[in-house]
C-alpha cells in the first residue's frame, strides 16, 4: 500500500533487486504499480521508459502491452545481462499504446470488453524533473503547493474517480466521481456487478451502467 519504489507487480519470470537491479525487469517486461491481463495483452500503471533507473522521479502512465514480447537476438542478450545487472542500457518494450490518466491508479479490473480504473486525483507533476533539480523544485511555492495536495489526495482527502475505458485505444469512455479513493487492488467485477471497496471503510456494488 506505501507504494515502495523499488517494489511492484511484473509480468514475466526474472526480477533482481538492489539499487542498481530493481528497475531492471521494468525495462524488458510489462510491469507496473498493478496489472491486468487478458489472452493477448497486460494492462498496468507504471513508471514511464525514463524513470525506471536510479532516480528520486517517480512519473507514471498507464499503458497496453502484447504478453509475447518480440525480442531479437541482440535485445535478448541485453535483457539476460541486465537480469545479472551487469549492463544499464535502456531497452523500450513494444506497447499498444500508452497515456498519461488523471488519477493515480490504485485499483483496476478487466470487465468484459471494458477496463475499469480507479484511484484519487494525480496533483503532483513530475515529468522532466531530474535528481539535481530537487533543491531548486522543493523551495518553489507552487511545487509545495501540489506536494501538498498529492499528499491529501493519497491521504483519501480528495475524493477520485472510478473511470471505464476502452482497452483496445485506451480512450476514456466514463468517469464516475467517488467520495473515497479504492484500497489498494480494492475492484472486482462478478455477475455483472462492479464491488469497489474505499478508504473510508466502505464497499461500493454498481450496476451494468
């Protein structure tokens, strides 16, 4: 539920760990914060390509990426090594298609032909931000600012969104406010119903529409 950075779901059969390994499978596998697969494809909310090195930056997307990932000769061999944490090249997996959302993803489940996602509102923007830009960016008002607010909205505080989407394009079909954020992987659909358990200690049951 802390969310460790060094910590999160993968969908593959190697994963190192150490400073300068964990990051490693998140460069040549799907892997994110949580997952969703179907026959073909994995569904996850993860560190953009840039961020999955030795980094304070944490930037998240979600994405849709093929469960076979094509590898040649060459990007095999790199990814073998990098299970050693012998090299520290970047390696970009073959995705279907990725977006920014605007909440950050707590919980998600496949529902049919739809993707449900939930979490509370994304306040904090961190793309560009590089380790040495930290003292100059944590004295900046505005950056205190949606610190500030980030740590609310984790902190329950700002209500989020329970949001369907077309996993195919990864469009947005449906947004749905919520007075709580989800517990962490607190979705699951059964029997055409949508159950959604909340910070506040609730759990929500929500129809076909």
């Amino acid at each position: 539920d802390e969310w460790w950075h060094r910590t999160y779901w993968n969908y593959g059969s190697v994963f190192t760990g150490g400073h300068d390994g964990y990051y490693q499978a998140g460069r040549f596998t799907p892997s994110g914060r949580i997952l969703v697969h179907d026959g073909d494809n994995v569904y996850g909310y993860c560190r953009k390509d840039s961020y999955y090195r030795w980094i304070s930056t944490i930037d998240y997307h979600m994405f849709s990426a093929p469960k076979v990932q094509k590898l040649g000769p060459e990007q095999t061999e790199m990814a073998l090594k990098r299970s050693n944490n012998k090299v520290r090249q970047s390696y970009h997996l073959t995705m279907n298609w990725t977006d920014e959302i605007p909440i950050q993803l707590r919980a998600m489940a496949g529902a049919g032909k739809n993707l449900l996602i939930a979490g509370p509102p994304e306040e904090l923007e961190e793309s560009g931000i590089e380790n040495t830009d930290l003292p100059k960016i944590v004295s900046d008002p505005e950056y205190i600012k949606q610190i500030n607010a980030q740590q609310l909205s984790e902190d329950g505080k700002l209500g989020g969104s329970l949001i369907v989407m077309n996993p195919k394009s990864g469009k947005i079909l449906k947004s749905t406010k919520l007075d709580s954020p989800p517990v962490f992987d607190g979705l699951s659909v059964a029997n055409g119903q949508v159950f959604l358990s909340t910070l506040d200690g609730k759990v929500s049951c929500y129809g076909s529409n």
